[in-house]
C-alpha cells in the first residue's frame, strides 16, 4: 500500500469521529493494519506520532467552538474527550501558545485547511503564529493536491446546522453562519439575520394558507436579493447557480465541485427535502453523489433515500432527482473594502420592513393586517374543522410567529450591541427597545397557544375564538413595534 494512501485513510477515520470518539481497534479494521503499523507509518510519512496528530485535531476543533459558539469551556472539553478543565487547558496550551480562556478572549481567527489529499477541517494556527500540525498533514508536491483518484473530497468539521442552531430557526442565516466561521470569517447569527434582511421579514398570502409565507426569499421584492445581501455583505463575492427546465445536472456537479476542491462549501436550496438552505460538504463518484448537512435530514419522510456517513453527513445519489433542488452558491473571493457598511444594512433594512403589496402577498408592514385578518375570520375555524386544516392554519400561525420571535430579537440583540459600543447614538438603543418589544409580543403568542409546538394541544387552543381574538391583540401590538422601529431606522438611515 502506497504510504501516503494510508495516511490519508487515518486523516478521515479521525475526522470522521473526532466528536464522537473511537477505539483504536476501529482504526486498526478501517484502514486494514496493526496499530504499531500504522503509527510507525504515520510517523515516517509526517514526521509526528499518530498520537499528536489525533490530540491536535481535538484542539483544532475545540478551538473552533471556542471562536464560533458560547458554549461553556468545560463543556467543550468534554466533548472532545477531555476529562477534566486542567487536563484540556494543558494540551490546549500546548498546541496553540495560550489557554481556552484567553483564546476566546483574543478572537483568535480559526477557518479550515487541507489535511491531505481531498480532506479539508477545521485548523487553528498558535499564537506565536509558528508552523502547527493542526494546518497541514502531509505536504504534496503536485498542483492537484486537493483532487483524489477515487473522484472524492469531504470537508471536515463544517459545523452542523438544525433548527435552534445558534438559537435560531431561519436556515439561511444559520447556514451562512455555519459556513462563514468554517472559512474563518467572524460572524454571529444576529449578524448573519440581519446582515441578509431575513431578521426584518414578514410576508402573508392574503389569498390562501400559505406554507411558504415564512421563506426568507420574500424579505426583499427580488427573490434573489436575500441570498446576495447575505454574501455580499460579508465582502464575499456572490456566487449562485439556478436551476431551469434547460439547466443540467452536469452544471450543478461542475459548480459544486469547483468549489469544494477549493475547500469552500455550497450552500444548496434543497438536495433533502424542500428549497430551504443548507450545506453541501463534500461529493463522491465526480459529484453524483454529495455529503453535507440538511435541516431536513433527520426527518422521515424526506429520509428515504439518504444514508449518513460516520462524521454525521447525510450522503445522497439522489439529489437532483429532487426537483426542490433549485440552487446551489457559494462564499467567493473576499474583498473587505467591499463589506456593507451599516448604512447599507439599515437601508435593506427599511426596504424589507415597508408596507407594500406584491402579487398576492402583503408585506412588511402590511402583512401584520393580512395576519390578523386571517387568524380572526371565523368562516376559517369552523367547529367541526377536519385536523388536516387545522394543523394547516397552525402551521402558517407559527411561521409567522417565528418570524418575528426569530426575527426581531436578533434585530434587538444586533442593536443592542451596538447602541452599547455607540452610547453617543441614542437611537440604537431605541430601536433594540422596540425589535425587543415586538418578539416578546411573539413569544406570548406561543404561550397563549401552550407551547412553540404544533400539536394536538396548539391545533385545539388555535380552534378556539378567544384564543385567536387574543392573538388578534398581540398582532398589533407587535405592528406597532415594527411601525416605530421603521421609523426609527428611517431615521438612522438620514444620519450615517
């Protein structure tokens, strides 16, 4: 076996496992070798033991919740297989130069490298900025370093992304979030909610119950907007790929692949289940089959043809055969002069939330109206409702419900930052008062309802007019916040 072959076989058993850990026996059947083997070949091929490489891949990803996630130090530890606070700090401190603690504190910038052949993951490098073991493997000398011979390249350690990832429920900012910090661009999602529009939005079909009310491609009158908006604000140029009825499959591979090889992720509308975001982390068979993360992987009716490899990645042959599958884009070349400055932000900002009607939705301001109008017209809750439309009209509630509870208190927390950093500009802090108000408004939404479920107990509670006259309430105390939030970003936009 050609050595380099081996090595490249330890690199993804590692990767592929490093959360949830492993026995050395499993290692010694993956790759088909001794354990004393494989560390003898290890150790001549990269010239460090087998043991610092696994100890640096569990602080390179230690280190990457560290920078990205809130989560508690100790927790982090443990989940890396670290018994102990001092146990980790001491093999923390030894691979980067500082302590968990204080790297936090430095901000230290962690993005991803290749650690061989076709496998990219999450790198930190040390303080002292000195070569590291976490950011590259094995050194290739051909121009083809990123390319297998079997038509395959994964990135590891993409961050997972879910419903309440981050705390959130909107998927586009969770997985721009998710693949921002892979890449080593800071980025929080409040930020990523606003930064794209989507922490503004509100849209109602005033001619049906419409599912698709809560999809952030109605923030802006251009469907395509949000997805730029989120790229470009970053400074990233804005890379997407439509599908049409004259689009091939061959052009979706070619796009995915040029992007994976370059160890950048796509983030796709579909490939699981309906064309909402998420994350494609890698491919097989020259890009006919892709790996990745999807809200909508875990779910059973859209699990069908899916299978998971071992670092939790779906892995799917069938993905263009969705015909939800609608696009794939991706974070370009990075240029800071060109991120948007808050004026932009605030200036997207008053376009989404402005009352207006397109086609046969209401939105922005309008929409809280429609909303209400819809939720109080009693030919629509008849007693005797078959479930089917009534978990169908709960379903529209809670969307709407999300997106101003999602929404507005990730505008509020944005403010709320900034309005801390400016104490000069009171009308930062104002408008986080306002974004506060109205998701606290959503947020007794959910209690009146009994819960942010959509169960039998909230399809009972929607069906009952005292219930929904009490929402009625709430939806305009909620407009109101958003009437004098628009206002005030109004306002703002005249000042910057």
């Amino acid at each position: 076996m050609d050595y380099f072959l081996m090595v490249s076989a330890v690199a993804v058993f590692v990767e592929s496992r490093i959360k949830s850990g492993f026995k050395y026996s499993e290692l010694e059947k993956s790759v088909g070798f001794s354990l004393p083997h494989i560390r003898a070949v290890y150790a001549k091929t990269t010239g460090k033991s087998l043991s610092r490489y696994i100890l640096s891949r569990r602080i390179a990803n230690a280190a990457f919740e560290l920078a990205h996630t809130g989560n508690r130090i100790l927790d982090i530890a443990t989940k890396y297989g670290f018994s102990n606070h001092d146990t980790f700090t001491r093999a923390f401190r030894r691979v980067t130069g500082v302590t968990p603690k204080e790297f936090r504190k430095l901000r230290q910038p962690v993005g991803s490298a290749v650690l061989c052949s076709g496998v990219y993951a999450v790198s930190v490098k040390p303080v002292n900025h000195c070569q590291n073991d976490t950011e590259r493997v094995v050194t290739m000398s051909n121009n083809d370093q990123k390319r297998t011979t079997d038509g395959s390249v994964i990135l590891y350690g993409v961050p997972k992304v879910y419903y309440g990832a981050y705390g959130g429920c909107t998927p586009l900012p969770i997985c721009i979030k998710a693949v921002a910090n892979y890449m080593g661009i800071e980025l929080d999602y409040s930020e990523a909610m606003v930064n794209c529009g989507a922490a503004f939005r509100l849209t109602w079909n005033e001619t049906c119950w419409d599912g698709g009310n809560v999809d952030a491609i109605f923030a802006f009158d251009d469907p395509s907007k949000v997805y730029r908006c989120a790229l470009e604000s970053l400074g990233c140029e804005y890379n997407l790929l439509g599908r049409s009825k004259s689009t091939e499959k061959s052009e979706f591979i070619r796009f995915i692949k040029e992007k994976i090889d370059n160890g950048i992720p796509v983030i796709a509308l579909g490939i699981i289940g309906p064309p909402e975001a998420g994350i494609i982390t890698g491919y097989r068979d020259d890009g006919n089959t892709l790996l990745g993360w999807n809200l909508f992987q875990e779910y059973p009716e859209f699990a069908g043809n899916i299978s998971f490899d071992e670092s939790g990645y779906y892995v799917t042959d069938k993905w263009w055969e969705n015909k939800d599958t609608v696009a794939v884009m991706s974070l370009g070349e990075v240029n800071k002069d060109k991120k948007y400055t808050l004026r932009d932000i605030i200036e997207n900002a008053v376009e989404v939330m402005t009352p207006r009607k397109k086609g046969e939705y209401a939105k922005g301001i309008y929409a809280y109206d429609a909303w209400k109008k819809a939720i109080l017209d009693e030919s629509q809750f008849g007693k005797d409702m078959v479930s089917p439309l009534l978990a169908e009209r709960l379903m529209c509630q809670g969307d709407a419900t999300d997106c101003v509870a999602d929404g507005r208190k990730n505008a509020h927390d944005y403010f709320k930052k900034l309005a801390e950093e400016n104490p000069e500009q009171p009308l930062f802090g104002q408008l986080a008062e306002q974004f506060g108000k109205a998701a606290y408004g959503a947020h007794k939404m959910y209690q009146l309802l009994g819960g942010w479920e959509r169960g039998e107990k909230q399809m009972q509670a929607l069906a009952q007019r005292e219930t929904r006259v009490e929402i009625g309430k709430l939806i305009d105390k909620c407009k109101a916040a958003d009437e004098k939030a628009l206002s005030l970003l109004t306002e703002l936009s005249k000042v910057l």
